[in-house]
C-alpha cells in the first residue's frame, strides 16, 4: 500500500480515505422508497474527518506489518471458509484487510448515528452539522430518530457477511468490541452522564470517567477492532495493553481538543455551531483548566499515546503515531 | 425440561418465562448512576408478552428434539471452547441452550428499544405502554432515546460473550440474524414506511410487506435465531424452510390480530392506548378487508404456519404449535 522507506500521512490518509468512502457508498444502502435510506446516506456520506475508520485501517497496517502467520500470504488472498484447524487458519491477508474496512465503515456507522440522535430537539437541538442541515431537519425528526436506529444495526450487518469472506471468530470478535464500545457502558452511558451534567461542577476525574466512556470508548474500539483483524497470535497481549493505552490518552486528547476548538475556533471553520457547550452550562476542560492548561494537557496526552505506540514492538506504527499527531495538531 | 407425553402449553411457557425473566434480570445493567440502567430495566422489566423470546427457546427446543449430536450430551454439557475440528465440536447441549437464552434476551432487547423509540412524541406520541407511563414519560425524550439506543447495543453484548461460553460460529450467526431483522431491510426499514403510509391508502400487498419488515422480521429472527443454536447439521436445509414459512404466518397473523384488537378491544385490557391506528389514519387490515375478514385471514395464516410446522419432520414442535395458537387466541 505504501513504501517502507518514505511514508507520508497525507498520501497514507488520502488512499485510505478513498477506500473508506468507496466502501460506505456501496454498503450504506441506496433505497429511498420511504426515504430511510436516503436519510442514511445523508448522514453518512456527508464528509467528516472518518478518525475512527482511519485509526482502524492503521491499527491493522500496523499488525499486518508484523503478523508472520499472514504477511507471506499477501498474494495468495483469501481461500475460503474454514472447515478444519485452528480457526482463520485458511483465510489470508486480504479476507483480514476486507474484516478490518468492514470493522473500519461499522465505526463510521455508530458514529454517524450518534451525531443523528445527538443533533436531536431532545438532546442538543443543533441544525447544522458539516455546513449542511442535520438530519432531522432535512428529513422531519421521526425519520432521524429511525435512520439512527438502521445506522447501529447496519454497523452490525456490516461486521457480520458471509463466513465465506471473514472468519467467524473475527465477525463475534468485532461485534464484541462494537457493542460494548456504543452501549450502556461506553458511548450511550457517557452521553446519559453528559446529560445528566449539566449545570453541575465535574471534577476533572468525573468529566474524564464522562468522555473515556461518550467519545474515548468508540475511539478505543477502532484502534482495538483494527488491531484484531489477524491471526490468532498476532494480537499479542504486550501490543494489546500498549495499543490500549494509545488509544485512551488519544481518545482523551481528541475531547480536549475539541472543547478547545469549541472556544478558539468560529462556526464556519468547524461546520457546527460553537460555544453551545459553555451557553448550555455544560462542563468543559477549558472551563475547568483554562485554555493554557487544557492545551498543555493535550500534549501531555499525545506524548503519552506517542510513548505508548512506541512501546508496542511493532515494526511500522507510522499511520497510528500520524493520526495521534492530527488529532493533536486539527483546527476542525 | 418437560414430559414428552404430557406437554402442556402453559406449564412449559411458566417455565421458559421463569428463565427469561431471571436472565434479563441479570443482563440488564442495574447502575442508576446516570438513570440510563434504570430507564432500561423500566423499559425492558415491566412486563410484556416475551413472545419473541419464547419462539426463540421453543425453536431450540424443536430442533434439539432432533439433534443427533447433542441429544446425547446433555448431562456432560459445555466442555469449553473450539481448539480444533469441526466449529461447535467441543461444545454441548448446555451451551446451545445458553446460547439460545442470550439469543432470546437479545431480541426482547430489540423489541423493548423499538417500543421506547415508537412511544416518543416524535413518532405516536404515546404516554401510556402495558398500563405503565411510557418511558420518555417517566425520564424524559432525551433519556429515552438513548435508552432505545443502549438496548440496540445490549442485545448484540449478550450475543458475544467469551467464546468459552458460546462458539463464535453460533455468535456471528446470531449477530447477523439479528442485525437484518432489526436494520434497514428489517424493522427500521418497515417502521420508515409505517411513517410514509400515514393518510394513503394501501393494497394488501403493500400493507403486507410493511409489516413483514416492521413486526414479521423480529418474529421472523426469533425462531430462525433459537433454531440455529445447535450442532452444525441439525438446522438442516428443509427444517429452514419449513420454520421460514411457520414464521412468517406466524409474524403476519401477528400483525392482524392486532389490528383486530385495536378494534375490539379496550384500552384496560390491551394496557396501551387503542383505536389510535385508525385515528392517525394508518391503514390496518381491519381497514382494508373489514372485521370478519380480518378474522377469516388470522385463522388462514394460523392454519399456514401449522402446516409449515409439522412439515419440518422434528419429533417435538408442540411449543411452537402452541405458541401459534396463543397469537390466534391472545386478547390483549
């Protein structure tokens, strides 16, 4: 995919992202009978930075560049379903990139709802969202409170296709991580906490708890979900803890920088209106640590995914240690 | 679980029920911290049919009837996950059984979120749901749209636990049943053209096609989900047809019944607001082939899913018989 000796993110990225959106605009389907689909597609295939379908295509590039039971297979493909033997025993590196673009559009597709149910009157009753009109504007809030719904069960339709094309125990695997990664523990718990906040005083143990659950655990997941589209060895327990450690503080880092940018940026550059947190009385890192503070923990943030990226063993991270570099350095 | 010469419908739906009620119990995250554990336990503990979850558990008990592979392992149980040879090789009847419990929880999951997200103002605007407040009325819209959300989540957590509990072949396949009876093509997918069909008139075939998305798919991966727990042969090619056929009956008598209650019953019996279908100007097949011959169509498609049923060649499909009696003959 790209040359050992010269990786360059812009180039890494823009191969990526074309995979990606290729991939959404054939997955997310096109029906517009009852304009369910159509309201998908909007959702979806409206733009966006894709930072979790791109930090699970460089979590598995990242494992690919190490996992021996497949790196010699690159040619051979995928040979079909297994019948016997360890399990993705006949499956080869190509049935693990197309697990890993599956998992990577399944991210994209809880996040996209998230931002569809989260845009809502009910929640917070935003009407722009990229530029364009949230969903609920455009289609009536009924039809978005129903293509929010189809977004998360298309996410696992998409982890869960033929064994013919991905090993059962990556397909469960996937919808383990997916699950909990979107549900009561993980985002819908922490948008239930954030609502719940409002008005309130957090401490920055609690607003922390709040976003490693509402934006930090789907993050986790990507990189997580990314990395286990190998063979069964590769995933080691060493890369495991350390990609888990990566993937936190970016997470944190990303919140901390979005409530920054919520201060310091205008409503154009960011494609949503600003300043809705501090008017909504809701909790911020610049509220709690100022705009100095926050930003200097930002950084302590990406040095701690950089050293934790560096501690895995791995032979390429370069993708991986680029996005925690983007996440740092984006003004949208 | 139940003598063979001495089925009786009642007695083995107490005791499945008994089982269902406990798992759920169990699996639906009690934390109140931020209300969002306890608007789910309200949504999903407050009763209900669990009709879904007893097609689920009657299915896999039909097909266990047959099971060569495992009817013999009962007391031996699960003995831990695949290693190597056939997937499912290692495990027993005592894990397809569990297997088929999460299955069963999982879709009342689906079920109950679907009631949550249905109630909301945005959509039928009901305040009243089995004699109980609704709840967005008891916690609010923005609570309950993500409780309607954690519970879509929860429903795939409970198909993917350890793989030492259930093999990840029987995971995945439960996750894919799932997502497409829940997804666009499935219930979302029926519920969007519910919404479009307000005020139109529509042929039966369209009414149909409706609600085999909207109610029939659920009902439709309740039995194909309970069935599929099971050793790798014994969900042979004809029993999928045959419980296909039972089931889409059984989904569409469903759905006519229904719309019959919505007109003869009242609103103390049936626990939810009636007569609102014809209100809003829904189409319901009451309105379309008048009582009696909604009447004679119920009893048609009962006979169809009877036929289906003891087509399938299994020793024991009195559960599922019985429970098709129960869609004809239930009041409420």
């Amino acid at each position: 995919m790209h040359d050992v000796k010269a990786f360059e993110l812009q180039t890494w990225t823009h191969q990526q992202l074309e995979l990606i959106e290729n991939a959404l605009m054939q997955w997310v389907p096109a029906d517009t009978k009852a304009h369910l689909g159509e309201s998908m597609r909007y959702a979806v295939l409206g733009g966006g930075k894709r930072l979790r379908p791109l930090l699970c295509l460089a979590a598995r590039q990242s494992i690919k560049s190490q996992d021996a039971e497949w790196q010699n297979h690159d040619s051979s493909g995928h040979q079909g379903p297994v019948e016997s033997g360890e399990p993705g025993d006949s499956y080869g590196a190509l049935a693990m990139d197309h697990a890993a673009l599956r998992a990577a559009c399944a991210l994209e597709l809880i996040h996209a709802y998230s931002l569809v149910h989260d845009d809502m009157p009910c929640m917070d009753d935003d009407v722009l969202r990229r530029g364009q009109p949230t969903v609920h504007v455009q289609f009536g809030q009924a039809m978005a409170l129903l293509c929010g719904d189809a977004l998360q069960a298309l996410a696992f339709e998409l982890l869960t296709p033929s064994e013919s094309l991905v090993p059962a125990r990556i397909q469960a695997s996937l919808c383990r991580y997916l699950s909990q990664a979107a549900g009561h523990s993980g985002m819908a718990g922490g948008q239930a906490i954030d609502l719940s906040s409002v008005g309130f005083v957090l401490s920055q143990e609690q607003l922390q708890d709040m976003h490693a659950k509402k934006t930090g655990a789907l993050l986790h997941a990507s990189v997580m979900m990314g990395a286990s589209c190998s063979g069964p060895q590769a995933f080691s327990p060493t890369i495991q803890s350390a990609f888990s450690t990566y993937a936190k503080a970016l997470g944190l880092a990303f919140q901390v920088v979005d409530d920054i940018l919520d201060v310091v940026s205008d409503t154009k550059t960011l494609g949503k209106t600003i300043g809705k947190d501090a008017a909504n009385g809701k909790p911020t890192f610049v509220s709690l640590l100022g705009l100095e503070g926050a930003q200097s923990y930002a950084h302590a943030l990406h040095q701690e995914a950089q050293d934790a990226l560096m501690g895995a063993g791995l032979k390429d991270v370069r993708a991986l240690a680029g996005l925690a570099d983007l996440v740092i350095k984006r003004r949208s």
